[in-house]
C-alpha cells in the first residue's frame, strides 16, 4: 500500500518535470517574442534590452539550468506582463480556477449521477431516450456557444445573473454550469452504461433471487460495481474539465488561471504560462493520483493483489 | 464497520463542498455589490448610480510605470489617470493640456508654460520638475515609451513653471511638438517600486484605486485642476473582457456602460436595441502591407506597383469590412499633422498591374520566385478574409501569394523580423498616439524602416527635410509636394485602409465622445 | 396440451408447473417463446433433473418459477403451484419473502454470482437479514453452520474474506451454503456445475448430495449433461425449443428412451466407458430458431424420424404410461440404450 502511494508520488513527479521541460523548450521555440509584446512598436535596440533585462538572450538550455534550481526552491520567476511574482498572480487567480472547477465537478457529477441512474433504471423507455437524447444534444453543442447562448438569455433577457467579471459567488453560477455540462453528459453516459451493465450482472440477478429488494441491488450491487470506471472516469474529466475552464473564463470574463493563461499565451509571457501550466498539471497529477489511490481502497481486489490493508 | 465507512464517505462530501465554497473567492466589502450590479439597467435608468463600468478589450499590464510599455489598454487608463502636455485634435491641431502656452524656436526647441495649481493625486504639486523628469524619461531610448521618439528629448526649467525643450541631438525635428502631445505628465518623485505597489498616479480626473481580478478601480480625484470638466461619475470601473460577444452582452444586460470593440456582426444587435448604442469613429490607425525590403524579390519597384495596383481595396472595404474602413488615399491616417492626400498612389487597376508585372521582369507572372503573405488573427478586424481577398487579386493578374496567416505574438514577431522566415510581405496597422506624420513615416522608411528595413537613401533625405522645417504651412508642402509622392512612386509599404473604432455604450449616458486615437474623457460622461 | 402430468399422490406435491408460458418480446414485433406450455410436478424430497440443449429453455423455466425474468421477458400464462398457491397470482412483495427463504437458486457461474465488493461473510448476512432479523451472533452461526453442511469446516476464515479469494469450485459450494441458509423446501440448481473442471463437478454434486441428505429439501437440477442428472435425480424432464419433449422416471428414461431427441442426448454423453467403444455422436444441426419455429415437431428438422406429419402436426405430450410422457407422433418404444452409456443407478 505505502509502495504504490509512493510510486504514485514519483510517477506525479516525473511527469511533472517532463511538463517543465517541454513548456520551458516549446514556449521559447515557438515564434513570438515576449519583448517585442511589451514594446510592441518600440525600436530594436529598446526589444533587445527588455530581452536582456528577461534573461532570454542566453542559449535555452543556459535558461533552463538557471529555471530550475530557483522552481526547486519554489521561485516561479517573474511575470513580465504582469509585473508581479508569478507565484503571487497564481495565488490571486487559483481561487477562481478552483472555485469554477469543483463546483462545475460537484454540479456535472450530482446531476450525472441522478440522471444516470434514473436512464439505466428506465432502460430502453422514453424517460432514458429522453435523458440520453438531452446528453447527446448538450454534448454536441461547442461549450463556447453554450456559454454565449446563456449569456444571451440569462443575463440580458432576463437578466437574472452577471455576465462578466467576478463580484460574489453568483458570478460563479453561469460559467460553473456551463463546464458542468461536459462532465454531466460523460457522467450520465457513463454511470447509465455501468449501472445497466451492474443490473443485468449475474449477481445482480442472484441478489434478487435471494429476494433482496430493486433498490438495495441497485446501489449496493449495480453501482457499487459501476464506481471504479466511475470514479477512473472523473479523473480523466478533471484534465477536460480544466481545459473547459481556460477557455470559459474568458468567456464570462472570471479572472482566473484559464483567462491568465490565454493572455500570457498572447504574450508570450513564458514565466506565467511556466507557472500557469506547472500548477494546472499538478492539480490533474494529484487528483489522479488520488483516484488511483483510492481505488486500491474501493476494490477488494487490487487491495488483495497489493497484500495490505 | 458500515457506520464507519458511511461517516468517511459524509465527511468527504462536506469537505469536497466546502472546499468549492472556501474556494469561491473573497471579495472585500467595500467593492461589493456596488454600482451596476443587479443588472438589466436596460429597463430602469442608471440615476443615482455612481459607477461607470467600461470593458476593456485588450488586458492590462502590470507595473504601471508610463515609461515600461506601449500596451493600448495602459494608455486608455493613461488618459483619465494623467494630464499630457499637450492634447491633439482630430483635425491635426495641438490644443492646451498640461502646458497651456508654447513657442518653438528656429533651433528646434520650445518654450512651454506650465499651468499652476495643478496637484497629483497624492496631493503634491505638479510643476516644472516633474515635467522635466517626464519629457527626459518618457522618451530615454531603451524605455518602451519612447518608441516613437526620434531622439531623446532633453529638458530645461527655466522657472518653476516654465520649461524649454529641445533634441539632445540639437537637430530640430518638426514633430517634437507632436510627440509631446500624448506624453502623460508623471511625477518625479515616484518610483518603479511605488507604481508596481501603489499603482499609477497622476494629475488627471480619476485616481487610480486598486487593480484586482482584471479589473481597474478608478474614483473621481477631487482636486482636478479643470474644474469645468471635474468628473460626475464618482467611480469607474475599467474591465477587461476579452470575448467580444460577452462585451456585447454585457452592454445589453446593463452591466457595462461602454464597451471597446464591437465586431462588425454585432452592429445590428444594437441598432435594434433601444438601450444601446454605438459609435464610429475614423481611427488614426492606418493598416498596410508591409515589404520587406531584404528579400531580393521585393526590392523590384515595378513589382511593388504591381502589387498594389493588383489590390481592390473599394471592394474588401465593402465586402468584408462591411464600409466600416475608410480606403488610404495616404500615408497615415487624415486626422494626422501633415496629413496630405498622396498623389499618384496606385488604386485598383489590374491593366497597369499586369503592365507593371511585365516590366519587373515577369510577364503574367512567369518566372516569378514565390512571394509569401503574413497576417495576423486576432488583431485587427477581419484579417484572415481581407487576406485571402488579396490574394485572389494578385492571382488575377498573375501573381501567385502564399497565403499564412497565423496567431498574434508570432505575427508581431514577424513583422519586426528582417529574417527569411518572415517572407516578402505582411499585413499590419500603425496608430501611435502622437498623431503626427512625421512620426509613423519616419520610423517606416527613414534609415533602415522599421518593418521593411528599407534603406533608401533619397527618402531618408527627404524625409529629414521636412522635419528640419518648422514652419506648418512649408512643411504641409514639403509633405504634400515632395514626401508623399515619393513614397507612391515608390511603395516600399503598400496603404490599404483606415480603420475605424467602433464602441458601444448604453442609452442611459451621455457625452460619450470617443476620439481618433480611441481615448475618450471619462469625466465629461454623465448618466442621464 | 390437455395432457398435464399430474401427481399420483397429490399431498406430496411441492411444485406444480402447469402449461407455463415465457415469452420475450423482441424488436420489429418478434417473439421468443422461450418456454412454451410446459408442466410438471415435483414431489417433496425428490430431485427433478431438467435437461436440454443450450437455448432450449431451461434458465427460463427455473426464473420463472422465481418470477425473475427480465425485460424483455414476461410470463404469458399457466401456473405455479408452490404448496398449493400460485406463485403468479402473489403481489411481488409475498413474492420476495419466498425468493431465498423458501425457493433458493443456484447460478452457473459462481465467478460471478458473488457481488465483488462484499464478504462473503457480508452475502450470507445479507441473505438472512433480508427474511429475518437477527443478531450478529445468530447469523454468524447459522452461516457456519450451513458452510459445514456443504463441507466447509473452517467457515471462520471464510466469514472475512471477499469473494475474489476463492477458487470457482469453493465459491459454489459457498454459494450452495448461502441458499440453503433458511433451509428453504426448494432448490433450483441451473447448471451448478457446467462452468467448473470435471473433479470440481463431482464436488458440487457431492456438496447438492450432502444438502439434501441433511435437508431433505427438494431440488431442481438443470443441466445439458446426463452424467449430472443421473447421479441423483429421482425424475427427467427434457425441454427441447422451450417444449417438453419426454418426461420420465430417471432409470426408464435412461435406458428406454422414448423420443428421438432424447435418444441423440444420451448418444452424445462424453462418457468415458463410451469413448472407449464407440465414437461419440451428437445430434446434427442446429436448435431451431427460437423466433420463427415451425409449425410441427421442432426437432424434425434434426430428427432422423421424421416423416411428413412431422412437419406438419405438433406432436403433444401424451402420458404413455408407468408415468412417462412423450411428444412425439413415431415415439421408439423398442429402442433400448447399450450397456455402455447405462448409468449405475
Ligand atoms: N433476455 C433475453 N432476451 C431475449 N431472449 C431471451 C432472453 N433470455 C433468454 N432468451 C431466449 O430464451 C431462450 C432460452 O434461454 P435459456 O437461457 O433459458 O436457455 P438455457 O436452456 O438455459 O440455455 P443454456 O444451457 O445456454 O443455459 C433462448 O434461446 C433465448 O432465445
Ligand atoms: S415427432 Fe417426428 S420429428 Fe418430432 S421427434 Fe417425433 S419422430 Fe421426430
Ligand atoms: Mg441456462
């Protein structure tokens, strides 16, 4: 058990650097030159001086040597856009990344798992066509265009939310309902498929002839055998999830990792992105390390295999 | 057992939950819920609001400090946060700012008077010392302020309120007075630590108040020194939103009071909405096609005629830009000083293209080594399909273009490139904030252009000439008789169109007034 | 179809089956007669041996005595006499109290009968609380209790351990324990043994022998191997396209067989006596096509008997005496099995 968390932790780690590496090389390989962003027009001579005033000048791998040893003591550098420690712009913008991403989680996977239950009790009736129809429709709609359309409706037809920017949670609603909806949809299909899957399983069917009652086979049996590919399932929605995010923040405007990330993009500006990239990575490191964790704990078998606990 | 397993499996949902809810960012009191919140201002007027949201289209930067960059968005803020020395007109006039009387000299300096009573927003007074520290500063030539300026400017005080200005070099230059306007006063005693802590401060209408979640806090300044225009909205709040749609909706829910950049498509949207509006504005932004001089091919004149000559740039105007551009008859855009009409400038005419075609050497196209296209997405309206409606042009007179269009930073990047890879011709706009032709012209074909790094010795020459006379009159002259149709017989870079700005603001303000150079005076708008 | 195969002494009689009908309603209005009209009865502590092809019905038949057939399935019509009253005539809920308690099934493939997420211990609690409460204590014991009955003596090392732990052959014999948990007075055992390697069979079958010795309960045993069935059952039923082709007691049926279908099974057992001698001979093609049968005998198609009227009547079960019925319009009534394929009764 303590083996496998500590392979976890080192898996986590290596991809990790390799993430480091490979934003680090393909940022500065890329065209476009953070300098040239900050004084767009400005002559030659001033762009080569904020080059150098940025380190660039050096050879990359010079840059990398010297990005290390500080990210290994926590320095996440300087964003040149911003002014400001990387470190303290990822503090001031996590919250909202984090904020939007469980709550879009918590939302996308309650309302996931009720309607998934509900279209694999009522298999095969208009009420699972319905609700698979809807899962079909919502997810292939662009999450941009949905955005836009709730926008369009909610906020100036009816004017019942915010749009843009971020003053209290309320502003959270619209763009947390709109990155739930991948995950409702995935989640929906997925838990439908499993849980049906888990009800015609052939302890399932013993269970009933055992006399237990629907609804006990239905959670005790038939999703308590769906959680794991469930469960598999959420980690891999994380990663989509917070790529969904970058790109609805700027949508509605919330002042988060995903809208900093765009600009410094834009920008060039390769320490943030650096720090952005590090940080978006980690949370998808970590919440799937923690999956996989948790399933040696959710199934006897893994945890029979692993020989502890 | 099961107690237990049932325990942990609540407790995780509680911390997953609170989790979400610690992390739902806190916001002060005091800028909660404030002004326009509880939207759909559209039905009920804003009286008695005290907040004028505004969003911005492009983000800002940090730093704050005038001199460190040359971001569109900063020098928006600029404008409400500062007085500049001088203000330029749309008609190509300077008119008082922060110096209220000047008088240039046959050296090429100037005599400037500087208002008294004028205090920044910390209080301090605002006199020669800081306007010294300014003009030196803002136009250092390793500061990204400064990219405009020929030469550094150099600064003496003669009285506590009175300065006199003049080229390091001692060379006079006929746009110095321009450049001036639009150069935001700060004070001397600030320091690059304060500006990125505290923010920027200056003497203008609005103070600045904090910058949180891409958003700029400004309040009303008390003791600004133009008490006939001292604001009447106490707070504005400057945001940046970078999708236009969302910019859109933002107006029409009542959210925001003015909105930058509206896209083409959505003027309908709002002419059909009784709450908003829109303004058009002729920008100074001159947009061209830039060749690059180092590529061998592009040094053939003929073939450079031939090009623009191909273009129908009526036709892109009003197919793809829907009108709202207005097709180059210069060099710079008409609100400029020493704007003139450019004789001989090539319109569309594919006969002369395919004659000019033939005497560069490649008749119909024959022989002709590949010419590839840059253009930016994402930059200016529409680029991509203005892009390949050129393309089609030059095809149909037998040149054959390469079309790449690709993402912003590589394109800027491209564009200052005199590299191989950045090929023969790319797309770009110019809008410096000081409005002066001497200003743009010099630094795109005098010496070694800016872009196409064209070196052309006779222009250089020319282009000297006209900045050495100070005179407005003589100098129109000299750019209209000389400069101008040298630069058409020649086009090094090819005019394509001005663009124009187009802003939305809501019904329920008025004074709104939005100039050439997209500045606009927050203070003079009031809600009704 | 008037024929039923009635109990000779009818207060002996567990369970009656009367012209009991399974359909399944397919797409594009098809319709599976999985079991079509079939009947028979079930004496107090005897065992029942069910026998037939794969897809001839059998799984059909024991669900539906427990009323557990799925969507799309539904029981068209007939009776089920369990102690004098009609299964399908109860509500579902005096349905449940019988489901484990009175009437306990056995699955297939213990591999997966088993929920992988709960002890053993945690199945066989679950199965006695379901009926009844009781304490911890007396569920524990009545668990190692039933454990030992199928030879399981160290039940408190099974109790914890989760299913995955097991061997196939060991997990049946828990799952046998688990089912005679109330000592219920019927047993349904659908091919206990068909997915296990041949020793382990003999194991479950001594384990069903064990059970109802110490029970007396009734059992069901259903397979497509006559070396299961003749161990010890008392009666055979072949089912043959959801019909029931020959209904006989186990000795007359194995070394008389009446109907051609019966006759092709027992020449088709993998003896080992019988591979010695002679090459083993299965029926040829195929089991008809369950949504489209024909209008005569279903198995004229294989069937080497067959003459015109085959094709044409459905032959009905008729009682041919010494409790033996058959269906079939030329039933061999000289045909005698060799001593080879003769079981040792
Ligand atoms: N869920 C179902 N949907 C449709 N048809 C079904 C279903 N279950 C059973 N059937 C039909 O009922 C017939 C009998 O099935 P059953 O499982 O009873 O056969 P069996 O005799 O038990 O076979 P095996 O020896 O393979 O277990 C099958 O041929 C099939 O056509
Ligand atoms: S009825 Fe005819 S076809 Fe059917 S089993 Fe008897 S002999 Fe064969
Ligand atoms: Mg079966």
């Amino acid at each position: 058990m303590f083996g496998t968390i500590v392979k976890r932790i080192l898996q986590g780690i290596l991809v990790l650097v390799l993430v480091v590496i490979i934003t680090f090389v393909v940022l500065r390989l890329i065209p476009g030159d953070p300098a040239r962003q900050m004084a767009s027009d400005g002559s030659a001579q001033a762009v080569e001086e904020i080059r150098a005033e940025m380190g660039l000048d050096k050879p990359i791998y010079v840059q990398l040597f010297e990005y290390i040893p500080k990210l290994l003591t926590g320095q996440l550098g300087w964003s040149y856009f911003q002014k400001a420690p990387v470190f303290d712009v990822i503090v001031n913008t996590a919250p909202f990344t984090y904020a939007l991403l469980f709550s879009a989680m918590i939302l996308g996977v309650i309302m996931g798992l009720i309607f998934g239950i509900i279209a694999a009790v009522k298999a095969h009736t208009w009420v699972d066509r319905t609700l698979s129809a809807i899962a079909v429709v919502f997810q292939s709609m662009p999450t941009y265009w949905v955005a836009t359309m709730l926008i369009l409706i909610v906020s100036v037809q009816w004017g019942l939310l915010p749009a843009v920017g971020y003053k209290s949670p309320k502003y959270l609603i619209l763009p947390a309902f709109v990155v739930s909806i991948p995950i409702f949809t995935a989640v929906l299909r997925n838990v439908r498929q499993n849980v049906m899957d888990g009800l015609s399983q052939e302890f399932s069917r013993a269970a009933r002839a055992r006399g237990i009652s629907h609804i006990t086979i239905l959670f005790k049996y038939a999703f308590r055998n769906s959680l794991i590919p469930f469960i598999t399932q959420i980690g891999g929605q994380v990663g989509v999830s917070l790529g969904t995010c970058v790109l609805i923040e700027s949508v509605f405007s919330l002042p988060g990792m995903g809208m900093q990330i765009l600009n410094a993009v834009l920008r060039r500006d390769y320490n943030l992105v650096q720090g952005l990239i590090l940080i978006l990575a980690a949370t998808f490191v970590l919440i799937n390390a923690i999956i996989d964790i948790s399933y040696s704990y959710l199934d006897p078998r893994i945890r029979k295999a692993q020989g502890g606990l | 057992m099961r107690m237990k397993k049932k325990l942990a499996l609540l407790l995780a949902v509680v911390m997953l939950l609170s989790i979400s809810l610690a992390c739902a960012p806190k916001v002060p009191d005091s800028q909660k819920e404030t002004g326009t919140e509880d939207s759909k201002q559209g039905s009920t007027p804003d009286k008695g609001k005290d907040t004028l949201v505004v969003l911005s289209a492009g983000a800002f930067a940090g730093g704050w400090d005038p001199t460190s960059h040359s971001i569109l968005a900063n020098k928006h803020l600029e404008h409400v946060l500062y007085t500049k020395i001088l203000y330029p007109t749309d008609s190509g006039e300077l008119v008082p700012g922060l110096c209220y009387e000047w008088e240039t000299h046959d050296d090429g300096s100037a005599t400037m008077k500087i208002r008294e009573g004028v205090t920044f927003h910390d209080g301090s007074v605002c006199d020669a010392e800081d306007v010294k520290y300014t003009i030196e500063n803002y136009s250092e030539k390793s500061k990204p302020s400064a990219s405009n300026f020929r030469e550094q400017l150099k600064c003496d005080i003669i009285d506590p309120y009175t300065v006199k200005v003049y080229p390091s070099s001692g060379e006079p230059f006929a746009e110095m007075m321009a450049l001036l306007a639009g150069t935001p006063v700060f004070s001397s005693e600030r320091t690059s630590e304060q500006y990125t802590n505290e923010g920027p401060m200056g003497t203008g209408p609005y103070k600045f108040v904090k910058f949180e979640n891409e958003c700029v806090y400004l309040e009303a300044y008390d003791g600004y020194w133009d008490t006939e225009k001292a604001p009447s909205i106490k707070y504005v709040e400057y945001k940046y939103v970078p999708d236009a749609a969302t910019r859109l909706a933002a107006l029409q829910s009542g959210e925001a009071h003015i909105i930058e950049r509206i896209e083409i498509e959505h003027i309908d949207l709002i002419e059909k909405d009784a709450n908003c509006k829109y303004v058009e504005v002729v920008s100074g932004e001159c947009q061209m096609l830039i060749c690059k001089w180092p590529r061998e091919i592009m040094k053939n004149d003929n073939l450079r005629l031939a090009l623009a000559y191909a273009l129908d740039r009526e036709g892109a105007v009003d197919a793809i830009l829907g009108g709202h551009a207005s097709v180059a008859k210069g060099f710079v855009a008409p609100s400029f000083v020493a704007y003139a009409d450019a004789k001989g400038l090539p319109t569309y005419n594919p006969e002369k293209a395919k004659e000019k075609l033939a005497e560069a050497g490649y008749p119909n196209g024959e022989g002709l080594p590949p010419i590839t296209f840059t253009t930016s997405v994402g930059m200016y309206a529409k680029t991509k399909e203005c892009g390949e409606y050129f393309v089609q042009n030059w095809k149909d007179v037998g040149i054959n273009v390469t079309f790449n269009p690709v993402e912003t930073a590589t394109w800027e990047e491209l564009l200052y490139s005199d590299e191989e890879r950045a090929g023969e011709i790319v797309h770009t706009g110019w809008s410096p904030s000081m409005p002066d032709a001497g200003v743009p012209i010099n630094a795109h074909y005098a010496n070694r252009g800016r872009c196409n790094f064209v070196e052309d010795p006779e222009l250089t020459a020319l282009i000297q000439k006209q900045s050495r006379v100070t005179d407005p009159e003589e100098r129109l002259k000299v750019w209209s008789e000389e400069v101008y149709p040298y630069l058409a017989s020649k086009c090094y870079n090819i005019p394509l169109w001005v663009s124009h700005h187009l802003y939305g603001y809501s019904a329920n303000i008025e004074g709104f007034v939005l100039d050439s150079l997209s500045f606009c005076n927050f203070n003079e708008i009031s809600f009704k | 179809m008037n024929t039923t195969i009635t109990a000779t002494q009818n207060d002996d009689v567990l369970l009656e089956v009367k012209n009991l009908r399974t359909y399944f309603k397919l797409p594009r209005n098809k319709l599976v007669k999985a079991v079509d009209d079939i009947s028979f009865t079930l004496h107090k502590g005897k065992v029942l041996g069910i026998i037939g092809e794969s897809g001839s019905g059998k799984s059909v038949t024991s669900r539906s005595i427990l009323r557990i057939v799925e969507e799309p399935g539904y029981i068209a019509g007939g009776e089920i006499l369990f102690k004098g009253v009609d299964c399908l005539k109860l509500s579902e809920k005096a349905m449940n109290a019988l489901r484990g308690k009175e009437i306990s099934l056995i699955f297939q493939d213990p591999t997966t009968s088993f929920n992988p997420y709960m002890t053993m211990g945690q199945h066989l609690e679950e199965a006695y609380r379901v009926h009844k409460a009781a304490s911890k204590d007396t569920i524990r014991k009545r668990s190692l209790d039933v454990l030992k009955m199928v030879g399981i003596n160290d039940g408190e090392n099974v109790l914890p351990k989760y299913p995955c732990e097991f061997s196939a052959g060991f997990r049946q014999r828990i799952f046998i324990a688990m089912a005679m948990i109330f000592n219920p007075d019927l047993l349904i055992a659908d091919e206990p043994t068909t997915s296990l390697g041949i020793t382990i069979q003999a194991e479950i079958i001594e384990a069903l022998n064990d059970v109802k010795r110490a029970s007396g309960t009734s059992i069901i045993i259903i397979t497509h191997d006559f070396g299961v069935v003749s161990q010890f059952s008392d009666d055979i039923f072949v089912m043959y396209a959801g019909h029931c082709v020959e209904f006989s007691p186990k000795r007359d049926l194995l070394l008389s067989p009446m109907h051609p279908y019966t006759v092709g099974l027992i020449r088709s057992v993998p003896l080992l006596e019988a591979r010695k001698t002679r090459r083993l001979k299965s029926i040829p093609g195929f089991p008809p096509d369950m949504t489209a049968l024909p209008d005569g005998c279903p198995f004229a198609e294989r069937c080497e008997y067959a003459k015109d009227v085959c094709f044409k009547e459905r032959p009905e079960l008729l009682d041919v005496g010494n409790g033996r019925f058959c269906a079939c319009h030329y039933p061999l009534k000289q045909y005698r099995t060799s001593d080879e394929t003769v079981l040792e009764v």
